[in-house]
C-alpha cells in the first residue's frame, strides 16, 4: 500500500509560481511512476505531468511545458510539481498518483492506470 499526502496548493496571481509536494509512504517508493494530474470544476480529471522511477524520465501536457516541471526525490519519498508562469487556467485541484511499473522508463498519461491517489490540493490563479 502506499499513501500520498500533497501540499502547497494556495492562491497566486497570475505569472506566479508554486511547488507542489507529494509525499509517500510505503515500502519502493523508487519503483513507482509517479503522476500529476488536476480537476478543474466541471471538467474531467486530466493529465498534467508524470515522471519515472528512473531519474530524468519526465513527460508533460501541452498545456503546461515550459512551464511546469516534475522532480523526485526517492530517499524522501517525495515528487514536487515546480509550477511556474501560471495561468487563471490553471486554476484546479491538483492530484498525485502512484503506479508500480517493471520497467525503470515507463509512466502513464491515463489516470486509469494510476493504483494510488492523494486527496488532492487547491491552486487557484486570479487574473
């Protein structure tokens, strides 16, 4: 089993940043393609970021590259969404997921594919 518990969502002006943590607990940690994904109201959960167990494998949504960047630290446990440049369309409450693979390059873009998910924290971007 592994939980995941993300924080530092808030409030920022447009052209802001912020850093989303999400950290895990559970045994191979390092073994798990980690996710991001948001749910903007209304709207399906979609796909924001991903990031490999193995170091530098990382893909993104059209709508946040160059902007947004995932990073892992597995002696912590821990995936952060580096979130820069935002948008009001980014406004969403945002998601981590977990997904045990065999394979040290692999990852989803589905949110079907994901076991584990967090309770999801707030960003709101005002224009």
């Amino acid at each position: 089993q592994v939980q995941l518990v993300e924080s530092g969502g808030g409030q920022v002006q447009a052209g802001g940043s912020l850093r989303l943590s999400c950290a895990a607990s559970g045994r191979a940690f390092s073994s798990y393609a980690m996710g991001w994904f948001r749910q903007a109201p209304g709207k399906e959960r979609e796909f924001v970021g991903a990031i490999a167990w193995s170091i530098g494998r990382t893909d993104y949504a059209d709508s946040v590259k160059g902007r947004f960047t995932i990073s892992r630290d597995n002696a912590k446990n821990t995936v952060f969404l580096q979130m820069n440049g935002l948008k009001p369309e980014d406004t969403a409450v945002y998601y981590c997921a977990a997904v045990r693979t065999l394979y040290s390059g692999t990852y989803s873009t589905t949110p079907g594919a994901y076991d584990y998910w967090g309770q999801g924290t707030q960003v709101t971007v005002s224009s």
